[in-house]
C-alpha cells in the first residue's frame, strides 16, 4: 500500500522561482539569489521561524547547482551517521543540510570543519536560534548567515489556493485561503497540514465556521493578521520600555488571546538584557525565570507569570551601559591583528608550547594576594581604555567603583575614564521577530 504524501512536501519548491516569501534574501540581485544562480559554492546558516523555507532553500540549492542533496539532524543523529553520509560520495560534492546545527556537539564540529575547507560538503545549516549566540565560530567563519522572516498571509494565500485545485480537487475560496493563510503564523508548512486536514474532515465542503472552529481548537491564532499581531508585540515591547506596565498588560492580553506565547517570552528576555541590563540585573534574571517557567507551563496559567515579568520590567530602572560597552569594544575588535594579545594569554593545552610560544606562562591568582593577578590582560596599545560607562543609577555606581579598584591594582596606574564621541544606536523591536 502506498503512504499518501503529505501537503507540504507535494508543494515543496524545486526552483528559486517557486520559493514563497523571503523577497528580501531571494528577489533577483539579492544577495542569496545572487549566490545560488551565480552556482558559487558558498555554505550557509540559515536562521529564522519555522516553515519559513529553510529546509527548501537547501532542497532548491542542490537542484540548482545539481549536486547530491544529504540530511543531518544534529539534535538525534551521531558521529557515525554523518560519516556514512559523507562515504556515500567519496569523490563529489554534496549539499548537506543540517538541522537544528545549533544542537551540534563539539566533536562533530571537529569531525566536520575539514569537509567545509575542502569543499567536499557544501553546508546550509538551518536553526531558530540566533547563530552568532548558539554556534560555534569555527562553524559560523566558514558560512554567510542570512536570517529568514517569517511570511506574511496574503503569499501563503496563492500556494494554498493552488495546493486545493491541483492536489485535493475544490476551489478554496480567497476568504478561506486568508483564514486559513494566517491561521499558519507565518508557516507555510503548518498553513498546508491545516488545509490537508480541513479537507479531510470536510471532504463535501469546507466554510469559514468550519475553519475557525477548527483554529479555536488547536489554538491557532485565527485572527493574527487581523488584529495586526506584529503591532502589537511592537505595543509591549514599547510600552515595557517606556515604562507603561498599564499599557504593556493590556497589549500583552491581546497578543495571549491569540496564542502566541513563544513572541512574548522572546520580547522579555530581550528586554530584560537591554533595557533594565546592569541598573538591576537580579530583576533581569527574575524575569528570565519567569519566562522560561511560562513556557514550560503554557497557557492559560503561564499569562500570570509573564504578567509579573512584564510588571518588574515596566517598573525597573533603565540601563543600556552593557550594550553600550560591548559597542565600544566591538569597534577595536574588528582589528584584531592590530592589537595582539600578550602571548601568556594564549592556549597552552598541548607540551612544550610554553617554551614554543609563551603561551600560558602566567601568573596563578590563587597563589596572590586578594587572588588577582598583576598583569597585563588586555593587548598593550589597548590598556587603559575603558569600554564600561556606567548609567547613574545606584547599582552601576557600586559596580563602577570595584570596576576602577580593579584596575588600579591589576594595572598600578590611575583610572582615567574613556571619552566616547558617539553614542551606539539601540535596537529596535524590528530586529526581533
């Protein structure tokens, strides 16, 4: 007996032409349209929500380039597996895609990085997760990372108006195909399971009552488009930064009745960092908490505890000083030659590198005084610049205090704070999706 596909993989794009949304990666002159039709062997990290095409970029590249096409799970395959899979072209290409690369364990990165520098594995590595915080550099110097949005209601419309006339056989009206369409959540895959499903239930006729019935069942959010959802997690995240905790409550009651929990708890954790930061950091890690029990609850019972993460942020004090000294010394950082470390500071894992190098000849702080080391940690045309300016709240100034202490005695010379002429550009709710 023959297994009966399903929708979504029936409806996989073969071609770039066929790919649904990302215009801003996959539009002609694009930059990742400019790499799959120039045919440059280029790997890649693909990063973004689910069913936002991903998956079928890598399927779309090995067509494209005709290369062999191989699948690796890195959260439940193992060494060995990826090991037959490279063996099965021992003198070709091939394009590997890696699901879920930011499970990858050290050892197979290790296993791995050869294939990349010789070109025997072209790697479209895809994840959820924000590849510069959840992969390992070795892997991310090898690839162009591009992040994928999700899509938006009215392209998912015509894919499924066309999934119903060539593959189930009806006309699905346009009025159904936008339920239904924004029913997904921006996830091409989950909008086409929910009109495979629907047609199986309804086989005589599907109505709008039927769809959202159906929807309200299995808590998809049937109204996201029209309650223009990505306003409103803008509206909280906002509000919390404005220092609203009425109006972040009442945005975050709309944006729960609709489902989606996962966005609020995102919009928290990176409020947590980059708005209340160093000014209260015990309070930043409360909400952290918070959040991540709210998602191992659910809802209904989780919106207390985001209620109470949204309060505490509302009402904290405000400081952007971590991100402003990360800015900073991201600036000297893209240099790096420029300021080499001193060699003390440099791996010592293997025998003889001491007497090689230098490397790893430094002072052990437990054998000194207050357990700090005097010496040089910074490369030396860089020492005496301070990244950290602390914001005027009671917190910081405690911190800032041990933050000169430490250097006077590390260093034995005085504090001389660092004078910015520029002022890093916040981030935006935008950059959060």
């Amino acid at each position: 007996m023959a297994f009966k596909q399903p929708l979504a993989d029936v409806m996989r794009p073969t071609s770039l032409e066929q790919m649904v949304g990302q215009k801003q990666l996959l539009g002609p002159g694009r930059p990742l349209y400019q790499i799959i039709t120039q045919h440059l062997s280029v790997s890649l990290l693909l990063w973004g929500p689910p069913g936002s095409g991903k998956t079928t970029l890598a399927y779309v590249m090995s067509k494209t380039l005709e290369l062999p096409f191989e699948k690796f799970n890195a959260s439940i395959q193992n060494k060995s597996q990826l090991q037959k899979l490279i063996d099965k072209h021992p003198d070709e290409s091939f394009v590997l895609l890696l699901d879920e690369i930011h499970r990858l364990t050290k050892p197979i990165q290790d296993y791995l990085l050869p294939y990349l520098e010789n070109g025997h594995i072209l790697l479209v590595g895809t994840t959820t997760e924000n590849p510069i915080m959840a992969i390992q550099p070795a892997i991310r110097s090898r690839c162009q990372i591009f992040e994928f949005e999700p899509i938006a209601a009215e392209e998912i419309e015509p894919v499924l108006i066309r999934a119903a006339q060539e593959h189930l056989g009806f006309t699905l009206p346009e009025e159904q195909a936008h339920a239904i369409a924004n029913s997904g959540n921006g996830d091409v895959r989950v909008a086409l399971n929910i009109l495979d499903t629907l047609h199986a239930m309804h086989p005589k006729g599907l109505s709008m009552a039927a769809i959202e019935e159906f929807a309200k069942k299995q808590h998809f959010a049937f109204d996201k488009d029209a309650t223009k959802h990505y306003d409103y997690l803008s509206a909280f995240q906002n509000s919390i930064e404005g220092s609203d905790a009425d109006a972040a409550l009442y945005y975050l009651a709309v944006i729960l009745k609709s489902g989606d929990l996962e966005s609020v708890v995102r919009r928290l954790k990176d409020a947590a960092a980059l708005d209340v930061g160093l000014a209260d950091p015990a309070r930043a890690t409360q909400v952290i908490t918070l959040a991540n029990t709210a998602l191992e609850i659910g809802l209904p019972r989780a919106s207390t505890h985001v209620a109470m993460a949204t309060i505490l942020l509302a009402v904290a004090p405000r400081s952007d000083s971590a991100m402003q000294a990360y800015y900073q010394a991201a600036k000297d950082a893209e240099h790096p030659t420029n300021h080499p470390m001193p060699k003390y500071l440099q791996d010592s894992h293997y025998q003889g590198v001491a007497k090689l190098r230098g490397a790893g000849v430094m002072q052990n702080m437990f054998d000194l005084p207050h357990k700090i080391a005097r010496q040089e940690y910074l490369p030396q045309n860089l020492v005496g610049k301070h990244y950290y300016v602390p914001a005027p709240n009671k917190n910081e100034q405690k911190l800032y205090s041990q933050y000169q202490a430490l250097f006077k005695y590390i260093y034995q010379q005085p504090f001389v704070p660092t004078k910015f002429s520029d002022h890093f550009e916040h981030f935006t709710s935008s950059h959060i999706k």
